[in-house]
C-alpha cells in the first residue's frame, strides 16, 4: 500500500511538471461542473425545506433558503409514523447485521481448509444461485407457504444470509497465512476454537467492508418489503417514503366548500406544509448516510476491489 | 494389521471427524441457501402448470395441471409482448450507451487532476447519488419533473414550455437513462480509477522522455492497461440487458407512460403478483432470465475470441 502510495505521488509530481497549465484548467473546470450536477440536487432539497412553505410549493428558490422556516421539520419530528418507520428499520438493519456477519464466518472458514472433501461441490453449490434465481413469483410463494407472509420475518431470515459476501469473506480468509491455523491446532484448539479466537479478531478489514454494505443495502431497500408486507406497521422506513414522495399519499386537498377566508388561508398554508415536508423528510432520513459516507468510503472502495478478483 | 495400517486408519479417522465439525458449521447456511435459493429454483416447475395458489408446486397425485409451453406461447402472442421487449432493450441500451463510458471517461478525467485534495473532493462527491436511496432519488426525481419543478425552470431558459414531464411517454427513456446515469458514474469509476492507480509509473516516465504528451500517454499507456477491467464491465452490462432496473422504474413510472416504461421486470410484478397469474408471471420471469444467461454467455465468448480475456 505504502509503496502504491509513493508512486502515486511520484506520478503527481511528474504531472504537474508534464502537463500544461491550461489543459490543468480545463480539467478542474470540466470536474468542477460534474461536482455541481452530483452535488446540486440535494443541496437544492435542503434548500427548499428551510425557505418559507410559499417559496417551497412554487418550487422557486434555487441557492439561498429565503428566511429559516423549521416548521415542516418540527411537524415531520412529531409525527409519530415516521418514528416508528425508523425503528423497524433498526431492527431490519441490526438482526441482518448480526445474521450476516456470523452466516459468513461459519460458511467462509471451512472452505478455506485445504483438503476438505467436497469443497468444489460446495462451491458450486454456492455459485448456481448467483447465476439463476426463482424470480419473484416462486420466491412469493415460498414466503408465504412458510408462513412469513406480512410479518418482519419475510424481511430477516430470507436476508440473513447474502451469497456474495461469503464469497468476499473467504478471499479474504484465503489471502492469510495457513500458519496462523496450524500453530493453533498443535495447541490442541478445533476448528470452532479456531474460527473464534483466531480468525474473528484478525479479520476486522473484511468485517468492516460487509458490515458497510449490508447496512446501507438493508437501510435503502424497500423491495422485498413492498411485496412481502401490507402492514404498514411493520413496514421499514424507505416503504413510508415511497408513499409519501413517490404515491403521494399523503393528503394535499384540504381546501373545502363553505369555508371563511381564515380557514382557507389555514388551509392553504397547510397545503403548503404538506409540500414542503416531503423535502424536510428527504433530508431528515438521507442525513445519518450523507454524514456518515465519507468517513466509509475506504472500506466500500476496498469491498469493490475483493468483489472483483476473478476467481 | 501392522502398525503402519493402524496409524493410517487411526489418522483418516481424525480427518473424518474434522470434516464432519467443517460441514456441521456450514449446516446452517447451507441448508439456508437450499430453502431459499434452491427451493425456488424448483418453483419455477409452475412455469409450466396452471397454478392455483394454495396447490404444491409438485405433487403426484394428479392435481398438478400440466401445460407445457402454454404460458410461453400466449405471452409471445400477447400484445404486449413486442412493447416489453422493445422497451427493455431501449432502455438498456440508452442506459449502456452512456453508463458504460460516462465512467470511463470520468476516470481518465479524475486521473488528470492535479491537485491532490480536490482529486479527492471530486471522487467523494461523485459517490454520493450511490448512497441516496432509489425511493428518495425517484422521489426527487419526480417532483424536479413535475410542472413547478426545476427541469421546466431550467427549460424556461430556453424558451421551452412548461409541462409535467411525469407524465409524458416520450420523456421517459430520458428521465430513467439520466437519473440511472446520475446516481452510478462516479461509483462505477471507483473500479477503473483503483486498476489506473495500479499502473507502473515508469511506464509515464519512458513515454514523457519519448516526447509524449499527456493525452498520448492516456490513448497508449492508461486506456490499454485497464482493458481487461472495461471488458469485464462491457460483459456483465450486455448480460443485464434484459434486467433493466425494474426497481427504479416501478418508482418512476405511471399508467400515462407505461407505452414507453412498462420492462419485463415491472410486467412480471404487475401481471403475476398484483393479479395473481402466477404460472404466467413466472414463465415471464424465466423467459428473460433464460436469454439473459445467454447474452451473458455469448459475451463472454466474443471477449474471449476477441481479447483472449473474460470472466470464464
């Protein structure tokens, strides 16, 4: 890595020698205007949410907020479904941790021992539903012939265990030392004492990697949630924001017949909120990943690295 | 037996009884992928049958209705069948035609950069659609569309009228093709980026001493050494022409464009799971997965012949 890095620099200084001045410009212009295409949208979100609820129904503020207006965001805190929208989303995201992690240890590990029998079979055994799947209908089924069907079990178990990772895990395992085993087993330790004691504290890299992607995955995925689950109350953040940013759900006409001028207004404020809340959601449940991805990204761009050796 | 014999016997026992603990750990998992990977796979039987819900996918005592190539006959016929198809393919190939180099050519571009830090910035911000969840970017995707929203702002500009685009059959290969493109260039740079990283920079330094400049280095040194990686990339896209991301679409879409949007994907969930055909749903499904493996198989192939690189 070490090495990597000084020949990156080395190569840096090189350029600066190498190219000249106004390709430079042009270069850090040309990524200047990508930034600003990747960036805007959700800038322009945050923006809308804190300018007043007229600005943000007419959609016609574009840099600055005008004024600070937390009115959507203190309606969205007291709303008590998203809270709870939130909190499955926890617990989806926590036992799919957990389950995944140890699912694959216990699967990586034995197929790192050289001379297990049948491991080839076990591998393919592991390939084939990389390659073809059921499809949506068969897997349906499944789910509801188990019994699982609208309850938070047809979102954990069935996620439990994620094919790819495992693979990941034992590129990883494969890549250590066989010695680290063999010292342990003139000790006298199994394998069960191995993979524990040895093994899981030396693998804190991989762990990381998969620990970021299942958390990401589980918290944007809304899928298997949408046909698995008509409950809404066991129904996982992202399923409560389709319905309010995407189906629209939430109810906008309130402005009736044989109303005073006061109650319009009131209405028409309300109709206003309503608007704007779906830009003070969007930041409220996309803030805890804006925060928290740049200080990941090593691990991702690591993950993607591991995902592409060929086998 | 003599003690050689004993000992061999005595240590294939040992091995015997470790593998057994290996397999027992794998148990859980294993029996795990069975359930839900395998188990489906066998499902796909119903493709074949005209399933009731209720009915087990095989039994022998008569009850299972079988039909053959039923589902598959009427679904080619049907009518929709040449919109699907036409859809999915121009949705994928818009989508291949420009995600497939867009992040090619922001990895060359990002390579040039000559400041350290905003190389850096540059990459980070690029990342960041990836991690924005597919139901907030078609949320914000649909309310940039609608008839207030910024794209009309933006197209006032230009004197073009206002109008919702939601709903516009025409405007949709472009909405789904641009905010696909939008939300995966800058992590589908993160490959190539880290193969051009690894690139021996002697390699410059003999070229710049030859007199090349920076874009002869980039067409004769960088493009071919990340080759193998864009193959990769070219081969698993043109095996995922059928797949168009039917989880975007089923956000982005409503009956006003269904000329123009409807996919396999988005069919299957809407014929087979809303309205219950489920023996046609799944023969539908299998129909695109089956020509998917080819196209992936076909690839794979051409790479080979062509570059003596592929995945297999």
């Amino acid at each position: 890595m070490n090495g990597q890095m000084g020949n990156a620099a080395l190569r840096h200084r090189n350029r600066i020698r190498n190219g000249s001045r106004v390709a430079d410009a042009i270069i850090c212009c040309v990524s200047a205007v990508l930034c600003f295409i990747t960036l805007y949208p959700m800038y322009y979100i945050l923006v809308l949410s804190l300018s007043s609820p007229q600005a943000a129904a007419t959609m016609k503020v574009y840099f600055v907020p005008d004024g600070l207006y937390l009115d959507s965001y203190a309606m969205l805190v007291k709303n008590s479904q998203i809270w709870r929208a939130y909190g499955n989303t926890l617990i989806y995201v926590s036992s799919e941790l957990v389950l995944r992690l140890v699912s694959c240890l216990l699967m990586a590990y034995p197929l790192t021992v050289k001379g297990l029998r049948g491991r080839k079979f076990v591998v393919i055994y592991l390939l084939i539903p990389m390659y073809f799947g059921g499809g949506m209908i068969p897997n349906y089924l499944l789910i509801t012939k188990l019994g699982m069907y609208n309850t938070m079990w047809a979102l954990i178990i069935p996620g439990a265990i994620s094919i790819w990772h495992i693979i990941l895990m034992r590129t990883y395992l494969t890549s250590l030392p066989d010695s680290l085993r063999e010292s342990a087993f003139i000790d006298g330790a199994n394998h069960f004492q191995v993979l524990a004691y040895i093994y899981t504290p030396v693998v804190k890299p991989i762990i990381a990697v998969i620990s970021i992607y299942t958390i990401v995955g589980v918290w944007n995925s809304w899928f298997s949630s949408m046909i698995y689950q008509t409950n809404t109350k066991i129904q996982p953040l992202q399923m409560y924001l389709r319905r309010v940013l995407v189906d629209m759900e939430v109810d906008i006409s309130s402005v009736k017949s044989g109303m005073t001028m006061d109650e319009i207004a009131a209405a028409v404020k309300q109709n206003q909120l309503a608007h704007q809340i779906r830009y003070s959601m969007i930041i409220f449940t996309t803030l805890p990943v804006l925060f928290t991805y740049p200080f990941f990204q090593k691990h991702f761009v690591k993950g993607v690295m591991l995902g592409s050796l060929k086998e | 037996m003599d003690r050689k014999e004993i000992l061999k016997k005595s240590k294939r026992r040992r091995i015997l009884r470790e593998h057994a603990q290996l397999y027992g750990m794998m148990a859980p998992v294993l029996i795990h992928i069975f359930i839900f990977s395998y188990v489906p796979l066998y499902g796909i039987l119903i493709a074949f049958q005209d399933y009731f819900p209720g009915a087990s996918f095989l039994s022998f005592s008569g009850n299972t209705h079988w039909v053959g190539l039923k589902h598959l006959y009427k679904f080619v016929n049907s009518i929709y069948f040449g919109r699907l198809l036409g859809n999915t393919i121009r949705l994928s190939l818009l989508n291949l035609a420009f995600g497939f180099w867009i992040p090619i050519a922001f990895a060359l571009l990002v390579n040039e950069i000559p400041y350290r830090k905003y190389k850096k910035f540059v990459q980070t911000a690029s990342y960041l659609p990836h991690f924005i969840s597919t139901v907030i970017v078609a949320g914000m995707v649909l309310s940039f569309v609608s008839k207030d929203g910024l794209v009309n702002s933006v197209l006032s500009v230009f004197g073009v009228k206002a109008q919702a685009w939601n709903v516009k059959a025409k405007a949709f290969p472009t909405i789904y093709t641009t905010t696909n493109v939008w939300k995966s260039f800058g992590w589908g740079a993160i490959l190539y980026l880290s193969s051009i990283s690894s690139i021996d920079p002697n390699l410059y330094e003999a070229t710049r001493i030859d007199g090349a400049n920076r874009w002869q280095q980039m067409i004769h040194i960088t493009v071919p050494l990340i080759k193998n990686t864009i193959a990769i990339n070219l081969i698993m896209s043109i095996g995922g022409i059928l797949g168009a991301n039917s989880e975007l679409i089923l956000l982005l879409y409503n009956a006003n464009v269904y000329k123009t949007a409807d996919v396999f994907g988005t069919y299957v969930y809407r014929e087979g799971l809303l309205s219950g055909s489920f023996s046609f749903g799944t023969m539908v499904g299998l129909f695109t997965q089956i020509i998917n493996f080819t196209l992936v198989f076909g690839a794979n192939w051409l790479s080979n012949k062509l570059t003596d690189f592929g995945l297999w």
